[in-house]
C-alpha cells in the first residue's frame, strides 16, 4: 500500500490533504461524466472526500485508491438523486446537462450529440455506461458499487447504448432531412 | 391480415452501430476530460480534513453519550423493579423473553420463505 495512504490510515492529515490534492481532479471529472453538471460534481466530491475520511478504515489496498474513490463517489450520487426524488426536487434528466453544455459553448468547443444523449439517460443507466465504456471497470465490479447484479448492469448498459444509438440515429435522419438526401430506398 | 415490413438489422451491423454509438461516447467524454478543474491549494485540504475529523468526534461522542445515558436508565429502572418490585421484574423478563422468540421466528419464517 501506498505510504501516504498508510500514514492517512493512522490518522495524518497531511497525508490525507496530499491524497486528495492528487485525487480531486480526477474526481471531479469522474463525477462530471456521471451527473453531467459541474457545481453538482464538485459539490459532490468534498461529499465523497468526507465519506473517505470517515471509511479509510475500510479500504484494504485490493484495488486502486483512485477505484475506491469511484465507488464512493458513484454512490454518494445515488444516494442524492435518491434523496431529491423523495424531496420532490428532481429537475428532470432535460435540465441537467444545459450548464455543461453552455460550458462547452462558452470555450467555443463543439458539443458532442452522444453527450447530449448520455444526458437524457436516467442516471442509473448513464452510471453503468460511462463506468464500463469509459473507465473500462467490469460488470461485476459496477455490479457491486451499484448493489445490482452483474447481469442488471448488462442489461443497462445494452439498452442504454441502444438508446444512445436511435437518438444518433435520428439526429442523422433529421439533418439528412434538412439536406434533402434520402437515408433510404 | 396485412403484413408489415419490418427491417431487421443483422447481428453484425447492430454491433457495428454499438460500437459507433460507444465511440462518440468516449470521445464526447474525452471532451469532458479536457475540461479544466480548478484544484484547491493543500492548506484548504488540510483545513477540510481537520474540520471533518473534528465532526466524527463529535459525533461520536454524542452517539457514546445518547448510548451510556440510554444504558443508565436502563439499568436503573431494571434494578429499581427488582428490589422494589419484584413481580414487575419477572412480568419484564418473561415478555421479552417472548417478545424474541416471537420476533426471532418471525424473521426466520420471512427468510425461508423468500428462499
């Protein structure tokens, strides 16, 4: 195991402030890819790194650091649309992409059509995808951070690139439409 | 009954269109990597870290607290009903004694069940 993760196991916090320097962008950006929204990802991760703090006794050098951040992060994210659905405070999956977008725009950088399908996904469907098609984790591992069986995230990640898929699909029909080609015969 | 005309991908083409859909993904997603995160400087880090250690402990001594308070009326009502009455105290033992069986049966009905 890592020295500084040894010595924030024994309750260093200089040692714990080192690793999550290094660890934050990396966090963030993972937190971006899954809520598509910026204030959200950063928000939640001083969540996740107070989640950290408090489990380090749990983390037994198995897997990478940076992994047992994911799986913290990826459940802290479940936990808070879980809490806003109950409050009755859920924005929908139409509004939240829109900053990052205007993020994108505003840096004079083309937004990506599958990103703004990956948007309309419900998270627990988007999760799966970026962590499996992105991250490249396994089945069983998403499986197990998202306390669903390996087979469930298979199934969410087929039918979620199936939906990515037809939305591609009629992007491109609708701006063949708009230059009078025809798709088909 | 009129037949429709359905166009069904074959396998190897659908996987095509996968992994298309999936690269757009991933580069939509690099995109995304190269979006610039502002990192707070170590001394807000540190600062972060002291001031959650700082909420576990208390927390933590709140939760021993409500735990040992809990305990103390406990014990004092259980010694209180039996040197002062006993019958109360025999009443309190039986039923929970009861009350677990029943509890502990009911449990493991439910978990054959689902089995």
């Amino acid at each position: 195991m890592d020295a500084l993760i040894k010595n924030a196991k024994k309750g260093d916090h200089l040692a714990f402030a080192m690793l999550f320097k290094d660890h934050y962008p990396f966090l963030v950006k993972y937190l971006m890819k899954i809520t598509m929204n910026p204030d959200t990802a950063e928000e939640l991760a001083q969540e996740t790194m107070a989640k950290c703090i408090q489990k380090i006794h749990l983390y037994n050098g198995q897997s990478k650091f940076s992994t047992w951040l994911v799986s913290i992060a990826t459940n802290t994210y479940i936990d808070q649309c879980r809490k806003k659905k109950r409050e009755k405070n859920w924005q929908g999956q139409e509004e939240i992409y829109r900053k990052l977008k205007w993020h994108f725009e505003s840096r004079n950088e083309d937004w990506n059509d599958a990103l703004e399908a990956l948007g309309r996904l419900p998270e627990d469907v988007r999760i799966p995808i970026v962590l499996k098609h992105y991250y490249g984790y396994s089945y069983e591992e998403i499986g197990e951070w998202m306390k669903i069986s390996p087979g469930t995230v298979k199934s969410r990640v087929h039918n979620g690139i199936k939906s990515v898929r037809k939305e591609l699909n009629l992007s491109e029909e609708t701006e063949s439409h708009r230059f009078g080609r025809r798709t088909t015969k | 009954m009129k037949k429709q005309r359905v166009i069904v991908l074959d396998g190897e083409q659908q996987n095509k269109q996968d992994i298309l859909a999936i690269s757009e993904i991933q580069e939509g997603l690099n995109k995304m990597e190269q979006f610039p995160v502002y990192s707070p400087d170590l001394q807000w880090f540190e600062q972060m870290v002291l001031a959650e250690k700082k909420i576990i402990r208390k927390k933590l001594i709140r939760d021993l607290s409500i735990f040992f308070i809990v305990a103390i009326i406990i014990l004092c009502g259980i010694m209180i009903s039996l040197f002062q009455m006993p019958a109360v105290f025999i009443f309190l033992q039986i039923a929970t004694t009861i009350f677990i069986a029943f509890y502990s049966g009911t449990r493991l009905l439910k978990k054959v069940k689902i089995g």
